[in-house]
C-alpha cells in the first residue's frame, strides 16, 4: 500500500497545478488525479470500477446473447429481410 503521506503530497501538488493554471482542460485534469488519488487513499477502486462495468454486461447471459448475434441474423415477423438497418 502507498503511504498516506506520499499520497497527501501528491494531491498538494496537483492542487498546485490546478490554482496555477489558467486553463480549464489543465485545472480539470489536476482535480481528476486529486479525486483519483482520494480514492487510493480510501480504498475505492473497486468502488469506481463497478460504476464503469454495467452489472447487467457482467453477467453470462448478457455475453452470451450478445455473441449469439454475430453467428446468424435475427429473424422477425416485421423485418424487412437481411438489411442491415433492421431493429
């Protein structure tokens, strides 16, 4: 595990980089890596990744129906044929 204190300097310095700087795109990214790095500190991660990975795209049947789409086409009442704008 990093140490606090190696963490806490790290966020003093983005916050540096982000009362410096004129420019929003810079300021964004410096309070990023701050939140970033609180969530280091608090043992987060797993946290943050759970938001990114949709919990129904985790599950075997959401792969599996997916995959099944790519070996034949989908076959309808109101499709119009094998075009490719059928949904």
């Amino acid at each position: 595990m990093i140490p606090y204190d190696r963490l806490i300097s790290e966020m003093e310095r983005q916050l540096s980089v982000a009362r410096r700087t004129n420019d929003e795109y810079a300021m964004r990214e410096a309070l990023s890596a701050v939140r970033s790095l609180c969530e280091v500190a608090l043992g987060g991660e797993g946290k943050r990744e759970e938001k990114l990975v949709p919990k129904m795209l985790s599950t075997p049947s959401a792969v599996q129906s997916i995959t099944s789409l790519e070996g034949k086409p989908l076959v309808e009442e109101d499709a119009n044929g094998g075009s490719i704008f059928d949904f």
